[in-house]
C-alpha cells in the first residue's frame, strides 16, 4: 500500500493563510551544509519527516514563503516544498529542515509562531532531558494524551504518535514510573524526550540564559544572608595528624572507601570544625570530616603510591590531575543518601566528567561566585550533539535503570525517575562535589540556610568560589603562600608525674589525649599504663601510639616518660607458651584398675610420662602404639 505524504502540495488547501508572504533568510552556507549533515547523521528519515509536519502548521499559515538569497535577491522555496514529501530523499529533507535550523532568525520566527505552552514544554524537555507524560499534560493543559498509540490491524504497537504535528519534536520512551502498586511491582510510564541533535539546535534560543559570556558574580547578592565557609586554614592545620595516621594505617580503604567506624575512631583523634555543627540528620553530621578523610585516604592508597612526603597543596594538586583515578568510590561520595544504587548501574556513570566539567568552568572566573544553577545550564549549553556528551548532566545512562529495583533519596524520602535524574543526580552532584572540595579548602561555599526544599544534605549551596589553595591545586597558579599556622607548645609533660597540662584553648590534638590518658581536671590528664594500652591487642598498636604521641604531643621527653615508654615496650607479651609434642590425659582417681595397669604394664610404662594429680602424658609419635596397647586390654580411647 502507497504511504500517504505528510502534504504533497504544500501551498494547496492553506487553512487561513495570512495575508502576506514570509521572507526566510538563506543560511551561510557552510553552516547549512553543518547542520544538514548533522541531521541526516543523527535521525532517520521518518523523524526528519516528522520534524517536517513541525514546521508545516506555521508555514502554511502563509500565502507564500521565499528565501532571500545572501546576495539579495527573493526564491521559492523549493527547499521546503521537498522536505514535506516522503519520497525525497534523506539527505534532501535534512537539507530543508536545515534551511531553518541554521539561521537563527528563521528559527526565532519559528519559534515566535508556538504557544507559551508548547514553549514551557520545549523548554522543559531540553532543561530536563525526560518530562513525565502526565506532567507534560498539565504543561499543556490537556485532559487528553499527547500522544497516540499507534494500531496495527487489530493490534496496538510499541510506537506513538503526536496528537497535535507541532508535538512532533518529541517522542514517548517507557521507563520506570514515580510509584509502585501495592506488590510493589514497578509499573511502566511513558517519557517525553528529544534527539540530541535537535535538542543542541533548540538551546541557544530557548535557553538563551544557558549563554551568557559571564555567569559567575563578583560579590554575593545582597538580598540573602549567606553563611560563608572557608575550611581552607583548619585544612591545612590537620593534615600533619591525618597523615600521620594514614601512614600508620589508621584510615584503610574497604570496599566502598574507608568505613564509618574507621572515620569516628580516627575523629576521637582529631576534632574537626563541620560545615552544619548542630545537624541532627544523618547525612550532615560530620559531613566535612568523612569528606576530608575519605578523600585524603583515597589519595594516599591510589594516587601517591611511593611518592615522597608532599606538602598539603602538593598532595590537593596530585589528587585534582588523577581525580579519575578514584572514580570506582565517587557514587559513594556523592550520593551516599541515594539506596537502590547497584555496580551495574553506576559503573558506567558520568560523576567523574560531571566533576571535571565544574572544575573547568569555574577555572574561567577564578575570583568570582558561581551558582550551581547556572553551571548547570552552562554544562547543558556545552553539550554536543553525542550520546556520551547528551547523558552528563544526567549522569547515569537511564537504560541501566533495569538493574535497579529502586532507587531512593532517603534524604526527602522520594523515588528518583528518569525525569528527576537531572536534578537529582546533575544538580545535586554538582553541590555535593562543591562541598567535597569545600572539605579540603578548595572552594569555599555561600550557604542559604533558610527556605530551602530539602531535596538533598547539600541543598543549602548557592554559590562556590575558588580559594587561593583551590586556584594552586586547579594549576591556574604555581604561587602559593600556605596560612600561617602558629608554632604554639599545645602541651607540657610533668617531668616526676605522667601527667599532662594542655596549654591552649581550643587544642587541635587535644582529642588525641582521649586514647592514651584519663582527665583529671579541665586542662590537665593523667596517663597509666591501663590508660595507654587501651585499644591495644599487639606490639604494632603500641608503637603506633608512642609514635603519634612524640610527633603531636611532645617529642622531646622527660626520663619519666621515657623509661615509662621503654617499660611499656618490654612488657610487651611477657609470657610464652610451651609448645610440647604430647598428649595430656586425666585419670579418675578411683579407677584403681586402670591407675594399677598404667603403673605396672611393661610396655605401658615405657610409654607414659606420669605427673602430678593423676595426670599422663604420652607422646603424639607413640599415640598409635598406646592405644593399641590399650585396646588389648580392654580400654577404647
């Protein structure tokens, strides 16, 4: 059966044409061969086709159209007629739709034609990737569905088909939907979405904001009280002790990083100042901490790997050039309140480029304020027109959702789709990466800690700038002056006592007293042996704790000290274990046969050892030989 042309005769039967021709512009010509060939490459000829009936319901509004040449002078266009008619070639409608595409201004008219709804709803589509069928419906104010499921004889396809041509940019793709029924069986649910392709064509001009030369600000706005973050001074101020204690092996990489009892073990150590201090919530208590911590361990078990002692600016720049590197532990880093995550899943995922993508960006204003909104459109705007480049903002590859059973933001308590993916995993990483790094001093970030959504522990971010460590680490400079940390005494040892007087307030290392001393009064601790030797199973834990108390707390020692140190070493498993070749036994005391046998038989005598308490001991190599003996008198051993 001849298939039916979309609109053979395109100025034939116009409803209501306007009483004027429209005037399109020739595009320059290398760029209409550009986006010709990017058609024909990226859709089919049945989309093109589709995309074709898109831009008929405006044209055909008009008397005439014509195409001013580059030189001035007025055409048909033929171009546009031949697009429409499904036996023109490929390549030839891609060249009508290209017509269009290439020259802003007839794509601007174009645009001008729609209504707001379709607009919001082309919008929405490019912004989101996915819109939810029935949140598209609303967009559009429809009580219908947008798209009509296609029939075959009797039969209902897989395939839809725009109710309304205009809708025609868009097409329906099934995944998981937001609910599950009361087996908790996830049901299918229809999403609109757009070729990459013609998506990258649409941005400049429906997110024209996407484009600005300058999104950053040199101050913050003046209408929010922000809380601003800087960790940079206390980063540097606790990396001597971290790094004391990776080395001794405190901070050990498990499978998904280091474990939560090994970072709460390691910060009864080491008190460290926290982005939310009074956080009630799982998530943000001691999210700086973890962060600090995990990240530096990363470092220190897959990137350094037999380098030299590096500085604390050194050991940053090392991490920001091998950060993918660590990308096996960035799921982890960056949701860890999303359950439902599975290896298949996020193996594949783009967290590393999403990561780097900011670092880039921000590289171009270093001094300035960046909102994580407006990186977030710049990274849309930076996209091309490939699979691999379209799926960052998204960061996992929506087909993969099929190894999932579910995926779920404890945080807010809400299932993530398809639809949800770019903020809950684009936005939201993007503020989780800026609070990692704010961890280490490399940015700093504005808080707004009032009226927010509570869509993730990392809500609260609404700008992030670079830090002058931040800009050494990025490699934008090679000068670097590191905050002026005080050579302060933090402690005095009484030379007749083992006591200990902490010498300022606050004391950075005073939490490391906690493992080795008793308090005694508000600044001063008494250390035993008890004391010292808690949490100690082996000569390496005493070591490592002598060790850690020369380099924090004092490392010229008193004679007191010392030889209390000297003592604790030498005791060290004073007791050891006879390991004999033979077999110990127990008689009972009123089996006199049994005692007459073992004292009297020939062989038996030879064989037994006799000790105290009705006690024997026979030999492992002569155990064969006993209890033969034995067994011909009448005893089974």
């Amino acid at each position: 059966m001849k298939q039916t042309p979309l609109f053979d005769d395109f100025f034939s039967e116009m409803p209501e044409p306007l009483e004027k021709p429209l005037w399109l512009n020739e595009p320059p010509q290398h760029r209409w061969l550009e986006v010709t060939q990017l058609l024909n490459d990226h859709c089919t000829k049945q989309l093109m086709l589709t995309y074709a009936a898109c831009f008929h319901s405006w044209l055909s509004q008009y008397t005439k159209v014509y195409i001013t040449n580059q030189d001035g002078g007025l055409r048909n266009a033929e171009e546009l007629i031949m697009m429409t008619k499904t036996n023109t070639p490929k390549q030839q409608i891609a060249y009508g739709l290209a017509v269009i595409f290439s020259d802003d201004q007839n794509l601007s008219a174009y645009l001008s034609s729609i209504s707001p709804e379709l607009r919001l709803l082309l919008q929405t589509v490019i912004t989101n990737i996915y819109v939810l069928h029935s949140d598209a419906k609303h967009i559009m104010h429809s009580t219908e569905d947008l798209f009509r499921q296609q029939r075959t004889g009797y039969y209902y396809s897989n395939e839809y088909t725009p109710r309304d041509p205009a809708l025609g940019w868009m097409e329906l793709r099934p995944y998981y939907a937001p609910l599950s029924d009361i087996h908790h069986y996830r049901e299918r649910a229809n999403y609109l979405t757009m070729n990459n392709t013609v998506r990258a064509l649409f941005m400049p001009h429906l997110l024209p904001e996407a484009y600005r030369s300058n999104s950053s600000l040199p101050s913050l706005p003046e209408d929010t009280d922000y809380n601003v973050v800087d960790m940079e001074a206390s980063s540097h101020a606790h990396f001597k002790l971290i790094a004391g204690l990776m080395e001794q092996d405190e901070l050990p990489i498990k499978k998904n990083g280091v474990s939560v009892a090994d970072m709460k073990r390691v910060l009864k150590k080491v008190a460290m100042e926290e982005f939310f201090p009074h956080a009630t919530n799982q998530y943000q208590q001691n999210m700086r901490s973890y962060a600090y911590l995990q990240l530096l361990a990363l470092h220190h078990s897959f990137i350094k790997k037999g380098k030299t002692a590096m500085s604390y600016e050194d050991t940053l720049r090392d991490l920001i050039s091998n950060f993918r590197t660590i990308n096996y532990y960035l799921t982890s880093l960056l949701y860890p309140h999303v359950t439902g995550m599975r290896r298949q899943f996020s193996d594949y995922g783009k967290q590393d480029k999403l990561c780097m993508l900011l670092l880039d960006l921000m590289k171009e204003q270093p001094d300035e304020w960046y909102s994580p909104n407006d990186v977030m459109l710049k990274i849309l705007a930076l996209e091309d027109t490939t699979i691999s480049a379209h799926y960052s903002i998204l960061v996992f590859y929506p087909p993969y959702e099929e190894y999932n059973n579910n995926l779920t933001n404890d945080y807010s308590g809400r299932s993530i789709t398809v639809d949800r993916y770019t903020q809950e995993f684009g936005y939201t990483g993007l503020q989780s990466f800026a609070m990692l790094m704010a961890s280490l001093g490399i940015f700093q970030v504005a808080l707004n800690l009032k009226d927010k959504r509570k869509l993730s522990p990392y809500d609260s971010v609404d700008y992030i700038r670079l830090t002058p460590l931040g800009r050494y680490a990025l490699g934008l400079t090679d000068d670097y002056e590191p905050p002026q940390l005080e050579h302060t005494a933090y402690f005095e040892l009484d030379p007749d006592r083992l006591i200990i007087r902490s010498l300022t307030q606050p004391n950075p290392y005073e939490q490391l007293l906690s493992d080795t001393s008793t308090p005694i009064s508000k600044n001063r601790f008494e250390t035993s042996a008890t004391s010292f030797l808690a949490n100690c199973s082996s000569r390496s834990d005493v070591e490592n704790k002598i060790s850690t108390f020369r380099q924090f707390i004092a490392s010229d020692l008193p004679p007191l000290w010392e030889q209390f140190f000297n003592q604790l070493l030498q005791h060290i498993h004073p007791l050891h274990e006879d390991i004999t070749p033979y077999k110990h036994f127990t008689l009972q005391s009123d089996d006199h046969e049994l005692i007459s046998l073992i004292t009297t038989d020939p062989v038996l005598r030879q064989i037994v050892i006799r000790a105290e308490g009705y006690r024997i001991m026979v030999l492992a190599t002569d155990m064969k030989k006993f209890t033969d003996r034995m067994k011909k008198h009448g005893y089974l051993l």
